[in-house]
C-alpha cells in the first residue's frame, strides 16, 4: 500500500515523518507543547518553523474532519487549521495502521487543563466560560452543529486579560443548511454537561478550588449564551419616534464586538411600529479595525484595548484633525514597536505582543496610581519586563508540567 498525503498546503518535509510506526512511538520531531484530552493519539511535531497536530483516527473520519474544517476556515470562524491527511500508513511488518490528520499548532494556545496547570484560578472561570459562549454562538451562527461540546475540544489563547477560544476537534460536527433550535439546545445542553465534569474533573485532582459550585458555573454558561444569543438575533419593537434605537442596538453589537452585516426592518400597516432583527452579524468588529489601520492582526479583545491606546495617543498629542490611519501608523512607529522591541529573546514565547502590551497597560495604570502621577510607557514596560514578565511561564513551547 502507497503512502497518501492528501495536503492543501504541502510541505514537502511531512514525507520525514516516521509514519510507518504507530503515533504512540513516536520520539523524533515530537515537541512538549500540551494536549487536551482526546479520545485519539495525539502527536505535537515540529517540522522547522512549522509545528503540527497529528491524530490517529479512521481515514473515512480523517477526510469528514479535513473538510468539515476548511470549511470553517473559508467561513472565518475560530477553529484550528486543517494541513492534509496521510492514509496508506503500514508498519515494518506490513500491518495496517490508522489514517492520521493533521493540523496548523495554534501559537500561544493552551488547553483548559494546561491553564489551570499555569496558575489559573476560579477567579478566570468567567472569563474562561465567555470565550466559550462566544465561540458556540459564533458557530451557531454560521449553522455549525458541534455535537461535542466541551472545554476539551477548544484551545484558549490569552486576549486583554480574556481569552478567545478556538474549536480544535470537529469529529462530531456538521454544517447545517440551517441550524434548528432543538438542535442548538441539544448543543448547549451537552456543553453543560461536558463542562460540569470537567470542572469536577479538575476539583478531584486539586487544579480548582473545591469551593468552586459546578453547578453554578454551567449555570452561568446557559444564561451568558442565551443573553448573547438574544442580543445578537432577537427581534426588537419601537415606536418610530424612537428611530434612534437602530443604531443603539448597532452599537450595542459593536461593544460586543461584532459587526452587523444586514437589518431587517418593518414597521406596522400604519407606519406607527417599527420591528427590526439582525439578519446576519460577524464577529471580529475591533480585530478588522485595527488591522485595516496598523496592519497589526490580534484578538478582538486586544485590538479594542489598542485602539483605545491610539484615541489616548492622539487626545494627548493633539492629533484629533489628523488622518486616523496616519496616526495610528504613528503611534505603531513612537510607541507599539519600540516597546515591543524592548522585550528580551528569552521572554517572547511567554506572551503574544499584543498581550504583552496590555499587560504593560495595565501596569502603567498601576504604577501611576502609585507614583500620583502619569508613568512614561518605556519606564512601565522596563518595569513590567523585569518583575513579571521574565517569571511567567512560557506559552508558545510549554511542556504538559
């Protein structure tokens, strides 16, 4: 049997990889990032810049999973990036082994348990839950029935303080030309009963405080899910003398951070009511924002906390009748960059840049209140560097400890 390599980015160097023996032998190329838990083996392998997920699993699945997932890549939504599938796999005495799919390493991602080994506590429960209500509505929103919903099949990177969270196994999923509602309720009662144990889980091996209620917890991910749902799709009724709460509701959905793409709009047969509904709404509002004038490509949640820094940027330097784009491309030039820059080789696998520079926000805050007066950004972050940053653990190469 011929070994397969079905790839929609080929790298040449997959060809190295010692797929004759089963993944659970593997030594060579593996790299100490964490893995969730997974019903597969799984494999973390570093080909050189590049660094890959490799799962065991049937090859009819393989494929399923390789499609299923560049199709959530074409439709935008957070979820890892499929590389290719290799089938056609045997061992050194001609035995059969199991097709292998493999995905892009999300950078800067963590598990939910790798988290918790970090020094997470309950106080980031919340923070934590919200990135996974974020996810499943955006998800339902594109009709994507998940079937496994859980914090095991997500990664969480680090966003202002938050997280955003990615889909990272899609075996159960499927697009649906449209997403019932008994479907979504299905989803979200299994994501309850999913995170429940996992929180018990991680009580009964000291990882979370025994005084943390569970129960409260998935509680909290039912009502944050149906209040987001709600805000982002339910019909709302006005008197057209109150016109205004269009773009209010608009606005609500940009805090939110996304974009709304379509409004549906009818008013009563004698002109006296209005009913709108969002038709279609896109998240990322902050993230597209401030790429399109930086060029910078971060999580929304980093991106608002940045384009907050350029308004502060361009009140305190009086730049308010400039061109937006020119001063924000200042700003990236007088401040983002050389503070970015002062950041040691041995300390930039801790953190993303952007999160790096909330950080250093948020210091800066506490440093002046302190100090009774405004902290300069270079004192802050030299500061910041040498008693905090250089202690945290590493997070782009992190071992399962």
């Amino acid at each position: 049997m011929a070994l397969r390599i079905v790839a929609n980015r080929p790298d040449p160097s997959l060809l190295t990889l010692p797929w004759a023996l089963p993944l659970e032998e593997w030594t060579e190329h593996v790299v100490p990032l964490p893995r969730g838990l997974s019903r597969h083996v799984v494999r973390i392998v570093r080909l050189g810049d590049a660094t890959y997920a490799v799962k065991e699993t049937t090859e009819e699945m393989a494929f399923r999973e390789y499609r299923l997932l560049r199709d959530l890549q074409r439709l935008g939504l957070p979820a890892v990036l499929p590389q290719g599938v290799v089938t056609g796999r045997v061992d050194a005495a001609g035995e059969e082994l199991p097709a292998a799919l493999l995905t892009q390493h999300l950078q800067f991602s963590l598990p939910y348990r790798s988290l918790f080994a970090h020094g997470l506590d309950a106080d980031s429960l919340p923070a934590l839950i919200d990135a996974m209500v974020v996810l499943l509505v955006r998800l339902h929103l594109a009709d994507f029935y998940w079937g496994d919903v859980s914090l095991s099949n997500v990664l969480f990177r680090r966003s202002a303080g938050g997280f955003a969270a990615y889909l990272v196994d899609a075996e159960t999923g499927e697009l649906k030309p449209s997403l019932s509602t008994p479907l979504r309720e299905y989803d979200l009662t299994v994501a309850t009963e999913n995170v429940f144990a996992e929180l018990l889980d991680l009580q009964a091996s000291d990882s979370l405080a025994h005084e943390v209620e569970a129960q409260d917890v998935v509680a909290m991910l039912e009502e944050r899910y149906r209040a987001l749902w709600n805000e982002l799709t339910a019909p709302e009724e006005f008197s057209t003398a109150e016109m205004w709460r269009i773009e209010q509701r608009v606005a609500r959905l940009n805090d939110l951070g996304f974009d709304v793409d379509e409004i549906d709009i009818v008013t009563d047969w004698d002109g006296d009511q209005v009913r709108i509904q969002p038709k279609a709404v896109e998240e990322g509002h902050h993230r597209r924002e401030l790429q399109s004038l930086t060029g910078l490509n971060v999580e929304d949640a980093q991106a608002q906390r940045l384009l907050n820094d350029i308004a502060s940027f361009t009140v305190s330097h009086g730049l308010g009748r400039e061109d937006r784009a020119l001063v924000a491309n200042r700003w990236l030039t007088e401040v983002y960059e050389p503070v970015i820059a002062m950041v040691p080789p041995e300390a930039r696998g801790k953190l993303e840049p952007a999160e790096i520079f909330h950080e250093i926000l948020v210091h800066r805050w506490y440093l002046s209140e302190d100090a009774g007066h405004e902290v300069g950004i270079v004192e802050t972050a030299r500061d910041y560097i040498d008693h905090y940053l250089m202690q945290k653990p590493e997070e782009q190469v992190a071992s399962d400890d």
